[in-house]
C-alpha cells in the first residue's frame, strides 16, 4: 500500500507531523473543558465569566498567529519548532499554579496559542512545503495526530486523575513537553523532502498572496473555517443538547471512538484523492458530510442519530485538514506556506472562539436548541451554495507568477 511506503520512505518527517498534531491536543477545547468543573470551583467562577475568559483568552492568541506563524522559515523550521514547544511546556507549567482569573486567561491563551495554533501551524507547513508528489498523502498521515489525542488525551486525564491532583497533572505535563521537545528536534533534524521528478521542476504557476484583501483567499477560507466553527460550539453544548432529548451523557463520551475513527478513515481517503485529482477539485464537496450531519441532528433524537451526526461531521473534519492545507500549498507555492497557514490557523482560531457564543446567543434568542440548530444548517447550506456557484471566479482576483 502507498501510505505504509510512504511512511518507510520519509518515517522521521512524517513521524515529526503526527508528534505536532497529537500536541495540539493540549490547547484544544475538548481537553481543556475536562478541566472546567475543577476551575470553576478553584477561582469561584460563575459559567458565564469562565467563558468570557475563555473565548477572550482565545481571540486573543488567534490574532498573535499571523504575526508569529509568518516567521516560520520553511527551509529550516527547527528554532520556531523549538520556541514553540518550550512556550507549550511553560503554559501546561503555569496551569498548575493558576490562583487568579487573569493567571488563567494568560495561562489559556498560551496553551491555545502555542497548543492549538502553532502546533498545527508548525506539522502543516513543513509537511506541504517538504512533500509534492505525495502531498495529499502525507497531510493525510500527519493530521492523524488529530484522532489520536481525541482518543487518548481523555483516558490519560482519567488515568493521571486517579492518583494526582490537577496541578501535579499538569507539572506532569510540562516535563513530559520537554522531553517530547527533544524527541521532535531529532525527528525533524533526521528529515529530508520528497524530490520532485526532473520534467516537473519548475513548471509551477503560484498566484501572489495578498493577505485579507485576496478574494482568492476568502473564497476557499470562508467555508474552510466554518465547520471548526460549529463544531466547538456544539461540543461546548453537548451536554444541553442531550439533556433536552432525554439522552445520558455517558453517550458522548463513548459515541467519541466512531468520531476519532471517522476522522482518521477520511484523513487517510482524502489524501489519495487529493493526489490523485488535486485539492482544488474536491473544494467544497469535502463538506457535505458536515451538512448531512446537521440535518441528522436536526430531524432525529434517537442515540442512534447522535452517533451518524458525529461520524458524519468527523468525515468532514479528517478531510479539510488534508485538502485545505494541499490546497494552500496548490495555489501560492511552499515560499508562502507559513504567511497563509498563519493567516488561516488564525482566522480558524478565532471562529473556535465565537461558536459557541454565537450558538449561545441563537438558544437564548429563539428559545430552543432544536431552532438554534435549524439556522446553523441554513448558514452552512448557504455558504456551501455560494462555494459552488462561484467556483469559476474562485482565484481570478489575483495575479499569477511562475513559481
């Protein structure tokens, strides 16, 4: 199989990007919320208040990635993979000696900066810019890091939670981020690049990256970030949903192997295809999965249907991370990887930080999940529609270049 000689040829490159992935793990919500009650209780906060730090504290590192995540050198990324693990080991440090509400918004925002965003930001660029021919393949094998903390990162929290309190946990943690910092500096040091075949070097036509004012950009990021958008909004109100269906909450936790499941089989299927018919064509097919999980969700109350909504959603999630990053890569060329991965995992990051206050405020406002949930499917059909329509303009606003 070409995944398993992929991963014989380039072990220690693809390896570094599974490692980077699996680490976001430690500024991603679906961790970090497992620790909410015992916060709550420490600093004596109110729901309210602790998500108003919370969405702040990730606005803020959101808009830190385009300043930082464009200075990732793609020829030689080990001193910002360096800086960005020890940052990553000094927050999971500083989480253990959280006493006050602004030590945790500082403490937040690190771990979902350094965590969350340049983690992923590090493993996507240097895995696209390193791989061509196989690209789609090998963003396929990194993102699988994605699953694997979803699928271990709550069992390590209930392993360690048994016998350590949650500061030794975290004290724990960081050691443990120090050492991996060695480990991901061989990994990386030892890896070479795929090289291109000699009749196709230097036949690329990159387009200019002109920042937010590229229509170019919109056009492919704007649906790009919608589904992290609904889907931290809906794990933040899982429990809400299911309370007003009359389901238990121990169907989330074990409803979560199909969703890790789901994502990798789809990971691993989107990047034969991108290799095979190239990133571009697949936009936005790669979301109707996410819509289909919705309308699920929405017309159907039984375990059962809750079970297809996350199967269906984590289709959609394995594969954008693998076409979305070939598909950067397709259009502006390795030079400007980072510049347009950091404007992206930044964009990403922030709509992380309004889902679930915009899903919020739709509850309050019209009184009820179900109605909540009517208008998110409305916006995600409707966008999807557009993305469509407008493929034949998609990249006409800017200037091609030979790459």
């Amino acid at each position: 199989m070409q995944m398993f000689r992929l991963l014989r040829q380039y072990p220690y490159l693809i390896s570094f990007g599974v490692l980077s992935i699996f680490l976001t793990g430690f500024g991603q919500s679906f961790f970090l919320s497992l620790f909410t009650p015992y916060l709550l209780k420490l600093l004596d906060l109110s729901n309210s208040t602790f998500g108003l730090i919370y969405a702040s504290a990730t606005m803020a590192s959101g808009l830190m990635i385009p300043w930082v995540g464009k200075k990732l050198n793609y020829r030689n990324p080990l001193p910002f993979m360096f800086f960005t693990l020890i940052g990553l080991s000094f927050f999971a440090f500083s989480f253990s000696l959280i006493d006050h509400w602004v030590h945790l918004w500082l403490t937040v925002m690190g771990l979902r900066f350094f965590g969350q965003g340049m983690c992923s930001h590090i493993s996507s660029t240097v895995i696209a810019t390193r791989f061509s021919i196989n690209r789609g393949r090998a963003l396929s094998l990194a993102s699988l890091g994605f699953p694997a903390n979803e699928a271990l990162f709550p069992l390590i929290f209930l392993s360690l939670g048994s016998f350590l309190t949650v500061p030794q946990m975290w004290q724990v943690f960081a050691v443990s981020l120090l050492l991996l910092t060695g480990l991901a500096y061989y990994l990386l040091s030892s890896a070479g690049a795929e090289q291109e075949p000699d009749d196709e070097h230097g036949n690329h036509h990159y387009k200019e990256f002109h920042g937010y004012k590229s229509l170019t950009f919109w056009y492919y990021a704007t649906p790009a970030i919608l589904p992290p958008f609904l889907f931290t909004a809906l794990f933040i109100y899982h429990g809400v949903l299911l309370e007003s269906r009359g389901l238990s909450l121990s169907l989330m936790a074990s409803s979560f192997l199909f969703f890790a499941i789901s994502r990798f089989s789809s990971s691993l299927f989107a990047g034969v295809l991108v290799d095979h018919w190239g990133a571009r064509k697949l936009f936005p097919w790669y979301l109707l999965p996410v819509i289909l999980s919705l309308t699920v969700l929405y017309c159907f109350h039984s375990p059962l249907a809750f079970v297809c909504y996350l199967v269906l959603g984590a289709m959609t999630l394995g594969a954008a991370s693998t076409i979305m990053n070939s598909v950067w890569s397709e259009i502006y060329g390795p030079e400007m990887m980072a510049t347009v991965r950091s404007q992206m995992a930044s964009l990403t990051v922030l709509s992380t930080a309004a889902g679930p206050f915009v899903f919020g405020y739709l509850i309050d406002g019209l009184g009820s999940v179900e109605q909540a949930l009517f208008i998110l499917i409305a916006l995600m059909i409707s966008f999807f529609l557009l993305a469509v329509f407008l493929k034949p303009l998609g990249g006409s606003s800017d200037k091609a270049r030979q790459g």
